[in-house]
C-alpha cells in the first residue's frame, strides 16, 4: 500500500465529514485521524474523535514537532499529531483528515510523503441551508444560530479566497448529490494514487472563479 494522507476539505455544510465517513465505511482502507484539542469532553457522543490534551501538552507536542498544524477556536487549541498518523499507517492504512485550507497547507510543507487534498464543494446558498438544517436539528449542542452565521460568513470569505490558491487543492469534488460526490471522489483518489491528474488546472481555475462569483453576490 502507497502511504500517503488524504484531506478533505470544505466549506462548513458541503458535506465533508460524511463524505470522509463513507469512504472509511466504503473502501476500508482509510482511518480517520482524531484531532488534538485542548477543550473539555463534552460527553455527546463525538469524544472519541479527539485526543485531549493539557494546554501545555499541547504546546510541548507543538515544539517537538508533533502538531503539524493547528488552529486556536474559541479559546481552545486543535491540531494534527504526527504520532496519530503514524498510528494509522502502523495499521496499514492511510489517515483521512477533515480540515481548512491552511491545515492542507501545512501538512503539505510538514509531511514527508504525499498528501492529497480534495476540496468538496456547493454552492454558497445550498451550504446556508444545511447549516439552518443542522441548527434546527440539534440547536444548542451544535452551538446555536450565532455560529451558524459565524460559518456562514467564513464560508463566504473562503470562496472569495480560494481562487488565488486554485492549485493548493489536487481535486474539486461537487456535493449536490451525496451518491454521485462519492463516486467522483473515489475516481479522483484512484487518479491520484496513479499518478494521474484528477482536475485539471483549467478546471480548477473555472471552478474557483464560480466560487468568487458566488461569494460577490451572495446575501448573508
């Protein structure tokens, strides 16, 4: 088996994590890579996604090496541990991690192997939407409509960034029909995993500059 990593990437309400979760469920050669985080067992189900850390556990594994990306939400640390992904490779398999374009970045400057990063996508309107959707269904576990709006606008200043970094991402994968997403997103992994190009750089541009279109007209 070829070691690599995957990332998926997204937009909040594209769909990403369900898409990383049916892939695990599907093929059987992914695991998903828990983040490190520094913020409290909440107890709702979704702990074992994580590994907890002290913030200076956090901050020793940072200047060691180990965190080879991170970010800082709502007053608590996050990351992805070297030790997690070698986890997951010991089992033979490759590691599967959801994050924003500035963990692709990193990993892809830290990791000595390869990384392929596929950003799954909708439009900006469809992302408001399932968002609400989620709001509505799990309310104040999800934290609330202020959040909701939060994700809304970083949603909206990520599209109108995105087409300066066209190239970061090695595939753009549409989520307007869950089926079909995973379907294009296996055939893009296959691609990659031969060494073939899995969007072409023509694409990408027309598809990012859609998304700064989108993000210029849209209404919060």
């Amino acid at each position: 088996m070829e070691k690599y990593a995957l990332i998926i990437a997204g937009p909040s309400g594209a769909g990403k994590t369900t898409v990383a979760d049916k892939l695990i469920e599907k093929l059987g050669t992914f695991e998903m890579s828990r983040s490190a985080t520094t913020r409290e067992k909440r107890g709702d189900g979704r702990d074992n996604e994580y590994i907890y850390l002290q913030k200076d556990e956090f901050l020793t594994a940072m200047a060691d090496g180990d965190i080879l990306e991170s970010t800082e939400y709502s007053g608590n640390y996050y990351g992805t541990r070297k030790c997690e992904l070698e986890r997951i490779w010991d089992m033979n398999k490759n590691p599967i991690l959801v994050l924003d374009y500035n963990g692709v970045k990193s990993l892809k400057e830290h990791l000595d192997c390869k990384v392929f990063a596929i950003y799954v996508y909708t439009t900006l309107a469809e992302a408001k939407s399932r968002l609400a959707e989620r709001e509505a269904r799990t309310g104040a576990a999800d934290g609330g409509i202020a959040v909701v709006e939060k994700r809304i606008r970083e949603n909206v200043a990520d599209y109108k960034k995105l087409y300066t970094m066209a190239e970061l991402f090695d595939a753009y994968v549409e989520n307007s029909d869950l089926a079909l997403c995973i379907e294009n997103t296996e055939k893009a992994i296959a691609k990659l995993e031969s060494g073939r190009e899995a969007t072409s750089l023509v694409d990408k541009l027309r598809i990012t500059n859609a998304f700064k279109r989108d993000a210029d007209t849209f209404v919060i």
